[in-house]
C-alpha cells in the first residue's frame, strides 16, 4: 500500500486536538493545516492571567484549546466592564486589526493554541471556507450580545443570573449538544466578576444564586460547581 503524502498527514500537534474540527483550523486543508501547525505554539495560563491588553499591537491570534476567556473594556478613568466570554474552540482576536480593541483574562485556567496573525490573514484571502468560519462566528458573537443587551436592559436580577448560567452550560457542558435535560459545570466566574458582568451588586448576586439553590433549581457544590438537574425550570426562570 502506498504510503500517504507528507503534506497529506495530520500534524502531530493537531492530531490529538479536540477543537480541531469545531474550530476555525476545521475550514483549512491538509497543506495549510501542516504550515499553520508548523508557526503554532502550545501554551497554558494560569486564572487571572492577562493575555491580551486593550490597544496592544497584536502580532499573533489564538485558538482556545480549553477554559473560558474574560473580555473586558478599559474607560479613560480605569474602571472595566467584562463585555463577553470567550470558550472552547472559540478564536480569540480580531482578523485585519494592527492592535487590540479589549482586554483578554483567563477567567479560569486556559489552553491556547496561538499562531502568526500574518499567516492566519494570508489564508483567510486565500480560503473562503475559513473566512466563512471565522463569519459565522463573529455573527453569533453579534447575536449573543444582542441577546444579551436584552438581558442587561429588561431581565430581573434572577433572570439574569439564570441567563448566564445557561449560556455557560450552552458553552461548556458537552451534554448540551446531545439533547440532555440536565446539567453540570464549573462556574468560570467570581461573584464579584457575575456582579460586573450583569450589572448587580455581589450581594444581590449570591442572594439570587442561593434562591436559586433553594428552590432546587440548582445545586452548589465547592462553591464553583453547578448541577441543573432540569434545565426546563432554568429556562423559565431566565425568562425563555
């Protein structure tokens, strides 16, 4: 049997990425796979890690291999909103842009996958198939913050937190895209960081949660991980 071309093989440092297909890297052929895989580099950080700053040049995008990803912006006077949360196997940068519009933090431990932004933006005028992926997931970032303007502008403060927790369970329980109606996850977020997010008070925040809670709509376990044993009664307690 003849062997298979070299520039026809999986690279090794792709080949045992889960994110590979789901990814933008799933839009790329078997040639530009190995030249990007060649450029790229493996790295972890830490919770609270800073990996980009809002008006650095950018010089390298990356792909989120694992963990959430907190975006914030900066006023002139220093204060920050988070304004969205990036997870597995989301892009993490902004294609044709000299530097950077946010500020980037793991909110938990991260596994990054980064490669050159000159690479990256020579294929996507070369490959229309990954300049469609990276379309199609800039246009559901567009829609969840337009959802999530509902959210902010019109919810309750229970409604709110029974939001965001839904959209992290959507993002980071495998079991959501397999039709089950419970769920289990580690909240990426500090109550004070839920706070920020959704425009409340920590208080209010840990008053919800715990209401939550003692109406077993969830449960708490170690203080981060969250059980939804029917995610029809957080549905209707977020509103949808």
């Amino acid at each position: 049997m003849e062997k298979e071309p070299t520039s026809y093989a999986i690279p090794v440092l792709c080949a045992s990425c889960k994110g590979r297909n789901r990814g933008v890297c799933g839009a790329l052929d078997h040639d530009q796979l190995a030249e990007l895989a060649g450029a790229s580099c493996r790295s972890a950080a830490g919770s609270g890690a800073a990996l980009l700053w809002e008006a650095e040049r950018v010089d390298n995008y990356a792909n989120i291999l694992s963990g959430v990803v907190k975006l914030s912006k900066t006023l002139s006077d220093g204060r920050q909103q988070i304004v969205g949360l990036q997870f597995s196997p989301d892009f993490l940068g902004r294609p044709f842009r000299s530097d950077s519009a946010i500020n980037a933090q793991a909110a938990t431990d991260v596994t990054l996958c980064s490669f050159p932004k000159a690479a990256v933006e020579r294929m996507l005028r070369e490959s229309p198939e990954l300049e469609r992926r990276l379309y199609n997931q800039a246009l559901d970032e567009l829609d969840e913050a337009r959802d999530w303007m509902v959210t902010l502008g019109r919810k309750t403060a229970s409604e709110k937190i029974a939001s965001l927790l839904l959209m992290i369970a959507h993002h980071t329980d495998p079991s959501m895209t397999k039709g089950q109606n419970a769920s289990r996850f580690d909240l990426p977020l500090s109550r004070a960081d839920i706070a920020d997010f959704l425009g409340l008070t920590v208080e209010t925040v840990s008053r919800q949660l715990t209401r939550l809670r003692d109406d077993k709509v969830i449960s708490i376990e170690n203080n981060r991980q969250i059980v939804v044993p029917d995610l029809r009664r957080l549905k209707a307690r977020a509103g949808n």
